[in-house]
C-alpha cells in the first residue's frame, strides 16, 4: 500500500510538470498558475499565484522536503497547509481523511519584506522603534542611526558629530566629547568648566564668574587693570595728572588711593616742612572767568601744603600759588581763572604734625566770576596769561592812554584803548610780545599800581611802525597786579586788529 501511495504521488509531480506550469522561484517547489495555466484537479490556482488544495480535499499525513506533499487518505478531508515559498499539498484520497501537514524547508524572504526570516532579528519593512532598517534590533551605539528610535545621530562612539548617547555634539549638552574638542562640558559655565566647553583656569582669556573671576585679560601680572589673580584693578585715584580727581563748586568730599609724591619732590616755597606721603592732584575746569577760592578742610596742630597750576599739569607747570598752615582747621587760597581753563591742586602732608592726609579729604570751591572783559575800561579789563594770549576786545572809547605817549614819536593815540591785566605769582622780570602790522604805529604801555592813573611815567612804553611786533619787558613782584593798555596811533592806515596776539613769557 505504501508503495502505491509514493507510485502515485510521484505520477501527480510528472502529470503536473507534463501540462507545461512553471516552477515556482528559485530554492522551493510548486507550480505556478499565474499566467493563466491550469490547476490538475482537485488543484485549484489561488491568489499567491501557484496551485493549491481547495476547501474540504486532503487527507492524512504531511509533505516533507522542498515543496512536499501530504500522504493520500480518505476522500473529503480538510485542506492541506504548507509553508514555504510552496505550500505543501493536502492528501488525496478516501473519506474522512485527515488534512495533510505543512511541507518544511522551502528557501528564505529578504530583509525589509516586512517578515521575519531566519537571521533577522526582526523585519518591519524599515525603521522603527525597536527595529533598524538592516533587521536588527535598534539600540543607540550599534552604528546604524535611526530617526525613529529617537536617534539624532548614531557613529557608534563619540564623534565630531555625534555624541556617544545618539545626539548631536554641540557644546552645552552636559557631555564631554573630546572629538568634538570638548574639553569638558557641565551644561554650562562652572567651577571647573568655562561656558565654551574648555577647562576653567584665570589667565585662559574667559571670564568665568563661577570662580569668582572679575576679568580674564590672558595675562599674569598686576597693573594693567586685571590682576595676576583675575581680579579688577582699580586704577589709583588722585595719583598723577592722568587720574586727578575733579572738583565742583561747593563742597567736596573726595577718597583718593594715591601711594606716591609724583610731583611736589621739593620743599614748596609756602612750607617751612618737607612733604611727606603721597601728593594728590585735583582738578578744575572754569565754568566762567573770575576769583577762585580753595578752601582745604584740616586737622590743627598739622601743617599740610597744597600748590595750583594752570593747564599744564605736573612736573614743570608754573605755580600760581602756594598754600601751607599748622594751626588751623582750614587753610585757603585764591587764584584768578578764565573760562575754559583747566586748573590743577596738589596737597601733601608734611613732616609738621602728627596727623597724615585725611582721607576723605573735604574741598569747597568758590568761583566769584568778574565782570564781561571787553578791555573798555579798568573794571572790565581782560586777564592775562602766560604764554600766548589772544585778544578780542568791545573797547569803544579811549579812556587812560595819553594823546601822545612819551615812546611814540610824537604820534597821537587813535580809536579805543583796550585794557587787560596780569597779577603773577612768583616775582620776577616778565617780557611781552604783542603782534602787529607791518607800516603802522602801535602803542602799548604797561604799569602797576592803581589802574588808569599815573600813564604820564608808566613801567614800560613801547611803540613800532616797521616790524610786525613790538617787544618790552619789566620786573614783576608776586601778588601785585599789572595793567597793560594798547592802543592804535595816527602813523599808518591799519588799525588796533581785533583780536590780537599777546604772549606773556
């Protein structure tokens, strides 16, 4: 009986195969109908293609092999299954068979088909959440990146590009790649870690609060406004003419940090002690020309000295006065100003006394402005500097000048006489300059003493026609104040320019 059941089965394989239908795909069995031909009864072609058993014919036993076929029972048994590219075939044979059993072996499907085939450790047909593209598991750090599994990027370590937990290197994550020339990286600035992902350390260029850093200047010495120790320096104030501290008017209460005598090195003339300790310099721009008044709060039973100078600050500025006390509590000084100027104070303390520079130390400043200088008359005479002066005048009248002053050479004074005074504070011989016109005669004269009187027989009397500047000079006491009046004569056809040049040297 056996014998007769493979017989048979053998003669179905050749009839099917002598009918012309194709073979399946390569590695199974089976026959294929899906260009249109015909099935063996009780085959039918299914919708994969290829013969099948139809409902409610089969029998008993199981195919084996590639494309195998199920033993042949009884007649009206159940449908054969199979696997593989090609189902195994239902027996045939008599009633109540049993169905037959699925065919085994068959070759393998492709990665990506959406199935699961042997070697795979899963197939979603792409990638998923548990799934890479390749059939294998998805897990950050196997290489393959994968959007889908939550993945930015996936180099299976740390890269330039890729972190080793599958995100994008950027400096700021909170981690340390070193691919990505990442020192370190706490997720931010730290104690030990700057905000661009390198090592914190003063003298790196990068300020980082988080250590307590006040500036980050790459350097390692001191004085250049960022210390060794990453700390602000504060520039000394009050030291020398750079830092000087600026007074107002009214009162004023000034910290200073200066640590050196920069500037008054010698004994000034006012003090009969030397200096001692730093000297601090103040100063003052006029707001409008007049008397300026210094008043120095101090300790009594101390002498401190203080010293002004006009424009010029420091080492060989010419003095405009000199103050020094011991016994009282304030010590004063005035100087004239002119509007625009700037004005310096150096004070000291001095080995008279036991009490050293106050610091705060108080300042009041008064500035009692002089009437408009228009060179009109005495009581608006224009104040003289040294150095170059220029000169513009509103005189309309002639008010002190002589008809015909002694120097002139019997030339009568025309127009205004323009008046300007000078009150020096050191004694001593003093020359002028005045700048003129070439062919016409100027006249200046200079004296002390009560202003507009006495010209008859003044200190100085000079007048020129040919050159374009007349010269004189005369000896002046410290305190004692100078008027100068010029005007323009009857000789030549230029008159008193406006303004003019007058250098006091």
């Amino acid at each position: 009986m056996r014998t007769h059941l493979f017989a048979s089965s053998a003669l179905v394989v050749s009839a099917l195969f002598s009918l012309g239908c194709s073979s399946g795909p390569s590695g199974g069995g089976g026959v294929s109908c899906a260009d249109g031909g015909t099935c063996p009864s009780p085959l039918v072609c299914g919708q994969s293609g290829f013969c099948e058993q139809p409902p409610g014919v089969g029998g008993s036993g199981a195919g084996t092999g590639t494309g195998g076929f199920g033993a042949f029972g009884g007649s009206a048994g159940s449908a054969g299954s199979g696997t593989g590219s090609f189902g195994g075939f239902g027996a045939f044979g008599g009633s109540a068979g049993s169905a037959g059993s699925a065919g085994s072996g068959g070759g393998s499907g492709f990665c990506g088909d959406g199935n699961q085939d042997p070697g795979e450790d899963c197939d979603e047909a792409g990638n998923t959440s548990y799934c890479d593209a390749n059939c294998t598991h998805a897990e950050c750090g196997d290489g393959t990146y994968n959007s889908a599994a939550g993945e930015e990027c996936d180099t299976a370590s740390n890269s330039a590009t890729c972190d080793y937990d599958c995100t994008l290197a950027k400096c700021g994550d909170g981690y340390a790649n070193s691919s990505a020339n990442e020192q370190c990286d706490d997720g931010g600035e730290s104690s030990t870690c700057n905000a661009n992902c390198t090592t914190s350390k003063c003298g790196d260029g990068i300020k980082n609060v988080t250590t307590d850093e006040e500036c980050d200047d790459f350097g390692t010495t001191n004085d250049d406004d960022c210390s060794s120790t990453c700390k602000i320096e504060v520039a000394a104030v009050g030291e020398d003419c750079a830092s000087a501290i600026a007074l107002n008017l009214g009162p004023n209460t000034l910290n200073w940090t200066a640590s050196v005598n920069n500037y008054l090195l010698t004994t000034p003339s006012c003090s009969s002690s030397s200096t001692t300790g730093p000297d601090v310099v103040f100063s003052y721009t006029a707001a409008s020309t007049g008397s300026l008044k210094f008043d120095i709060s101090k300790p009594t039973s101390t002498r401190w000295v203080a010293t002004t100078s006009e424009t010029t600050c420091g080492l060989g500025a010419t003095q405009l006065s000199c103050i020094s006390d011991y016994s009282l509590s304030t010590m004063s000084t005035s100087i004239n100003v002119t509007a625009g100027n700037t004005y310096y104070l150096y004070l000291a303390d001095t080995t008279s006394g036991s009490n050293p520079l106050s610091n705060p130390v108080s300042i009041n400043l008064t500035l009692t402005s002089a009437p408009s200088a228009t060179g009109e008359d005495c009581a608006t005479a224009i104040p003289l500097k040294l150095g170059s002066n220029t000169i513009n005048w509103t005189a309309t009248q002639k008010n002190y000048m002589p008809s015909s002053p002694t120097c002139a050479n019997s030339y009568n004074t025309v127009g205004p006489d323009v008046v300007m005074s000078y009150t020096p504070t050191t004694s001593g011989t003093r020359s002028y300059t005045i700048t003129k016109p070439s062919s016409t005669r100027w006249v200046a004269l200079v004296d002390d003493g009560t202003c507009g009187v006495g010209l008859t027989s003044p200190l100085v009397c000079t007048s020129d026609f040919s050159a374009t500047s007349m010269y004189g000079s005369t000896y002046m006491y410290s305190g004692t104040t100078y008027y100068f009046y010029i005007a323009d004569t009857d000789s030549g056809s230029n008159p008193l320019s406006n303004p003019f040049t007058l250098t006091l040297n």
